[in-house]
C-alpha cells in the first residue's frame, strides 16, 4: 500500500490521515466539498492532497477508505466507486461489510476509538479490527496494519456489532453522564475538576478486577431506598431528563448485584 483514499472527511478520516501520514504513506482526501475539507484539516501538519469527489485520482488509490457516516456508506460505494479496482474498506463499527460486496476486493477495517476532529488522542495505542471477504485481502490488510497499530485483530460483522454497542456504552454514554454530573456540580458554582478524582478511582478499580460489579458502590448497592427516592424527586423537578436516566440506571444495578452496606 502507497496510496490511500479517503471518501468522507470528518473525525474519523482526520485522524486516519494523520496516523498514515506520519507513517510516510500518501493520502488523499476525496470530499464535496473541497474548500471546507482544506479549513477543517488547516491544523493537521502532516502532508496530504485534497481532490473533488469525482477526480480521476481515486482511481489509482491502492485502497479507499469510507470514512462517512454510516447511513452514506452505501451510496457511496455505489455512486463514486464504480469501476474501482483495489480495495474498498469502511471503517463503521456497526455497518455490515456486505454493503462493500459489489467490489472484488473489500473488507471493514474498524478502529475501536473515540475521534474528534483537530484533537490528538492522548491514548494513541488501541485495537484496530479487521474483516475481509477473502483471505487473500484479510492477510494483506493484516500484514499493512501491523506495520501501523500494535493490535490487529480479525472480527466478524456480528461479534463487531456487539463491540461498538459496548464502545456506545463505555464512551458515548459515559461521556452523556460526565456532563449531567458538570452541569449539577455547575450549580452549586463548583469546577468540573470536582468529580475527577472520583472519576479516576473508578476508571483504576475497573481495570485491576475482571468484574466491574466488585467495585460498585452508592444507594441502589446497598439499597439505600430512602436516598434514591429523594434523588428521584428533586430531578423530576429539578431535571426532568435526568430523572428517568437515574431511575432505569438505578434499576440496572439493583437487578445485577446483591446488597451491601458500603
């Protein structure tokens, strides 16, 4: 591999072209919109082109990455790829690889990371997940990554569903939690480093124990009734969106764990 393609500029494709890029490979970014794809990659150091979506040049990529959201993959492969030749992969983790299947060569190559745009990750070791049509493609994507990522792993459609749904859970809800926690520590004119060092012991008894629920404390653990009903009434009048959160939340622990006086 020499030469990537990039269909789809957002988080993902940006940092995508930043890890290649640094690794000496030549990247290309195919986007609608030229000009707004060159503002939001202004800050990203690293050399790379960017084209119209319909320029010959994605032709003589030797893989091209669908780095769109997940509902445009499809359209994608069908109305800018035709005729294409190398390999087309999708990095969704919930998008089967058989949308990819009008292709000779084509797979799923799924990075099991949280991506913002313009932020460099401050963990920049994680797994990267691979499913091919054929062997052939499946041991030459694998042999390419290893070069990149340290872990490289094969995962079908199916098992690469119930890891993104974990990754939704362990990134994109927690994260939804952080700031309901920021916005009552806000009220009572407290920093949101507040919560940080509550946040950081339980991040640390997460990984040094193969059972979270070991570790879980508050009201629902030690059926403290009392204290969840009173939480439960100041949010229905106070924060109505929280109050059905904190109440199925609540119901979750209770069903997995047995009670405790912690």
């Amino acid at each position: 591999m020499k030469t990537i393609g990039f269909i789809g500029a957002g988080n993902v494709c940006w940092h995508l072209v930043k890890i290649f890029s640094e690794k000496g490979f030549d990247c290309q970014i195919f986007s609608r919109n030229p000009e707004k794809t060159k503002k939001n990659f202004a800050d990203l150091s690293t050399s790379f082109t960017i084209f119209s979506i319909d320029d010959r040049a994605l032709k003589n990529c030797d893989i091209v990455f669908i780095t769109a959201g997940d509902s445009q993959i499809e359209s994608i492969a069908k109305q800018n790829l035709s005729g294409y030749t190398g390999i087309v992969v999708h990095s969704s983790g919930a998008t089967s690889m058989n949308v990819l299947s009008q292709f000779s060569q084509y797979a799923v190559v799924y990075p099991f990371q949280t991506f913002n745009m313009g932020m460099p990750l401050s963990a920049t070791e994680f797994p990267v997940f691979i499913e091919a049509n054929s062997e052939a493609t499946r041991n030459t994507l694998q042999e390419w990554l290893e070069q990149i990522f340290t872990t490289v792993k094969h995962l079908d459609s199916e098992s690469r569903k119930k890891l993104h749904i974990s990754g939704v859970m362990a990134n994109n809800f927690v994260n939804a939690l952080f700031n309901a926690a920021n916005q009552l520590v806000k009220e009572i004119d407290l920093p949101k480093e507040t919560i940080k060092p509550l946040v950081q012991e339980t991040m640390t008894k997460y990984f040094t124990d193969a059972s979270a629920w070991s570790h879980q404390t508050g009201p629902a653990k030690r059926r403290d009734y009392n204290t969840i009903g009173d939480h439960v009434n100041f949010l229905r009048v106070e924060q109505p969106s929280l109050e059905e959160i904190y109440s199925t939340l609540t119901r979750f622990i209770l069903n997995n764990t047995e009670a405790s006086n912690d």
